[in-house]
C-alpha cells in the first residue's frame, strides 16, 4: 500500500509525461477514495466521483478559496488582492444559492437548442483554419488550429473581439501555470512562488481590467444580441449581478469555453493516430462522429475536475472522509472505472455509452457541454474527412499538461489532403 501511496503522491507533485492511467488503475483497485501524501483525498473511483456533485456536504467555495486565496494575500498589491477576488466570485467557485443565481444568467446561451444555431459559424471558422493549416502543411495542431476553433467560437458568443485573443491568451497561460500539478492547491507556497507567482498575479490583474474595460465600453455603448449585452443588461437592471461577478463571470467563461475545447481536439488526434482502425472506422461512418466525441472525453478527457472541502464527515463509497478535508476528483481516472464502463482501457468510439465524468457532475456540470460537442464533432469529423495526419515528433515526445487542464502543450503534425 504504502509503496503505491508514495508512487501517487510523486505524481501529484511531479506529474511525469508518462501514462497516468495504469498508476490510476492500480490506486483505483486499492482505493477508490485514497488520502494523498499531501493532505488531500483523491476520488478515482467512478461512483464515488458521481456522488461528490450531489451532496451538499461538499463545498466549492472554501475549496477554490484555498487554490487562489494565497494569489492574492492581505500584504499583496490592493489590485490583486481585488483580481484574485474577481477570479472567485464566478460560479464555478461558488455553491448554491450564488451559484444558481449567476449560472442561470449564462446557462439560456448554451442550451442545445440555442447552441445548435451556432453550427454553420464553427462550420465556417474549422473549414477556414483547415485550409489555412493545409496551405503550410507543417504545423503545431494546438496553436494552428485546436485552440483558434474554440477562440473565435467564443468570441463569437460572448461579444469578445477575437483580435484581442494574442493578448488575453498569454494571460490565460499564466494564471494556469501555478496550477500546473495536478493536484497541488494552486496558489499555495510550495506551488506558486518567486516569478510564475508575480507572473499569474499580473495576467490576473490584466484580465480583470481588460475585461472591466470591455463591460464599460459595452454600458456605453449597446450592442445587442451577443451574451456579454445581456449580462450588462442584467447587471444595470437589477441586483442579480454585481460588476465584479460579471467581469469574474466573463474570465472564466473565455478561460473555460477554450482551453477544455483545445485539449479535448488535441486529445482526440492522438487517441485516433494511437488506434488507426478506430480513425479508418470514422472515415468510413462519419456518423460515428458523435459517439466517438464522447468517446474521447471519457477516455482522455481535459479537464480534471475542481476539488471539494467536506463540511462535515462524509462516507463516500466504502471511505469515511472527516470534516474540513480538501477533496479531489479525477474524471480521467473514474472514466476507466470497470464498474462503470466495460473493458475500459479500451479506446472504442462504437462504445455509445457517453462521456462518464468528462462534463462533470450534478452542481457544477459543465455548462458549455453541447457548445463543446458541437465544435468537437465538427473539427474532428472535418479533420478525419478532409486531412491525412501524421505526427512531425516521435509519440513519446509529445509533451503532456497536467494541472486542471491535461491534454498536449503542443502537437507538431503535417497534413495533407485526402
Ligand atoms: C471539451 C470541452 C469541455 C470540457 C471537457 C469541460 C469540462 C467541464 C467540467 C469537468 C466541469 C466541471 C468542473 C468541476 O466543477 O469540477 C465544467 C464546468 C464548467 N464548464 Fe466546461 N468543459 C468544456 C467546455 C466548456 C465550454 C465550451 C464552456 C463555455 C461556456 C464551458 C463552461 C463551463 C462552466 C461555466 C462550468 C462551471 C459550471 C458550474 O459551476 O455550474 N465548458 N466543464
């Protein structure tokens, strides 16, 4: 036992570019419910993950407080100490009654229905970059084409000028990097210090005024339709908004609604490159492309899932959890649950079964979910119709993101016309 607990707690800390999932079988056999070598509890267990988004006990703000509060401490600069504040007063960060209250302002622009109005937009914008990366041929999939698809999607939606993106991109990527282990509180000492500290704290601050300042230019001037309109509409006519909730509301809806989506495609070309038969079967039944979206999410997800405190003593499982422990789920892990899913270590996008965990669960599932499986569906089905792929860097060497985001830091390809 204490040898695996030790392996376990080695990766949190120093996450290796290896594969993470035998290590997360074998902990999963162990212990669905595992109390880490760093005072957190890790969920690898698919029905003990499932229960975390449903039970009250289990508080988001006390956890997201402990991740980003150290960011912005008493003794920092008042302007970080107010962006930190900013980054936490948005709905993924909050629980219930705040949380219901902010999340039902931006859940009427996702909706299936409203989303699938969007479908000849990405369509446009995935033929446009396709072209694009074909022309040159060599390119690196993430910065060439997975991450500009959900950019300019979002953009779109919220009422965000794209050209801006070469700005807030490099912000996003920074506020990112304190939490680039895959458990470790984000903002913590040992996780964030010296120059990716002051770094994150200023691309915090920059985030915050740059989207400040598009609220103000909005108040002034109306535009309309797009989502950003109507939450400044919401906050000058009632008290259902404050201007720090809707600026904090719109960072994380332009940090969500583009790194997830650019990992997921990442992840996607290299699940299908790993199994050329399940690529020839897509090419084949392009009808598949659905399934095989979910496919990818259940079997390498982007998203790990943000932790929980317990507000009293928890069982989850067969494991009582005492109060005030820091909770971690990890979706990537559950989704290869043999309770849960057959032969789970198989990349199958027959399978039909959904994505498991890779939208989250109950309180805080994922708000962009058919927004993100359209975009999906589109890019990797026009991908696999249109491009012969071929990795420009031995598989290995693809270096991997582990923080609460994983997917590849970037993926040098050649393409070519089928
Ligand atoms: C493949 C793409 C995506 C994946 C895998 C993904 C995954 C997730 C997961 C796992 C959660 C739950 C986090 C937690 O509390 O543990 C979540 C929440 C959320 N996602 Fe996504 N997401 C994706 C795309 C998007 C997009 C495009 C948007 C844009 C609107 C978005 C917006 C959100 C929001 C706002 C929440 C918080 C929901 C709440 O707290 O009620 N996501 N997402």
């Amino acid at each position: 036992v204490s040898a695996l607990a030790d392996e376990f707690t080695a990766f949190l800390l120093e996450p290796s570019t290896a594969d993470p999932f035998p290590l997360f079988r074998r902990l999963r056999e162990l212990e669905p419910v595992h109390h880490t070598g760093i005072d957190t509890w890790a969920v690898v267990g698919y029905p003990e993950a499932e229960q975390l988004g449903r039970d009250p006990r289990l508080r988001r703000e006390p956890a997201a407080a402990a991740q980003w509060r150290p960011l912005g401490r008493d003794d920092d600069p008042a302007e970080v100490v107010e962006a930190v504040d900013t980054w936490l007063s948005n709905f993924i960060f909050r629980d219930p009654p705040a949380h219901d209250r902010l999340r039902r302002l931006v859940a009427r622009a996702f909706t299936p229905r409203g989303v699938a109005a969007w479908r000849p937009q990405v369509e446009r914008v995935v033929a446009e970059l396709l072209d694009e990366a074909l022309d040159s041929g060599d390119v690196d999939f993430m910065t060439a084409f997975a991450f500009p698809v959900p950019e300019r999607v979002i953009c779109a939606i919220l009422g965000v000028p794209y050209e801006d993106h070469v700005l807030w991109s490099t912000w996003f990527r920074a506020t990112s990097e304190p939490g680039n282990l895959w458990t470790r509180r984000a903002g913590d000492d040992a996780g964030a210090t010296g120059q990716v500290r002051t770094d994150a704290q200023q691309a915090f601050v920059k985030l915050c005024h740059y989207f400040r300042e598009l609220v103000v230019a909005r108040r002034a001037r109306p535009k309309g339709e797009d989502l950003l309109s109507l939450l400044v509409e919401e906050e000058a006519n009632g008290d259902r908004l404050s201007e720090q909730e809707l600026v904090g509301t719109l960072v994380m809806l332009v940090g969500a609604g583009h790194t997830t989506t650019a990992h997921l495609l990442g992840n996607g070309l290299v699940a299908l490159l790993d199994h050329p038969e399940q690529l020839a079967l897509l090419r084949e039944r392009p009808d598949l492309i659905a399934s095989a979206v979910d496919e990818v999410l259940r079997y390498r997800g982007p998203s790990r899932g943000q932790p929980y405190v317990t507000a009293e003593e928890v069982e989850l499982g067969a494991t009582v959890v005492p109060a005030g422990e820091h909770v971690y789920p990890y979706y990537n892990a559950t989704n290869r649950d043999p309770r849960r899913f057959a032969d789970p270590e198989r990349f199958d996008i027959t399978r039909g079964e959904g994505p498991g965990l890779g939208f989250g669960t109950g309180t805080h599932y994922c708000v962009g979910a058919a927004l993100a499986r359209l975009e999906t569906q589109v890019a990797l089905g026009a991908l696999a119709a249109t491009c012969d792929v071929e990795l420009a860097i031995a598989r290995d060497d693809i270096e991997w993101i582990y923080s609460s985001i994983h997917g590849p830091r970037s993926l040098p390809v050649t393409l070519s016309r089928r």
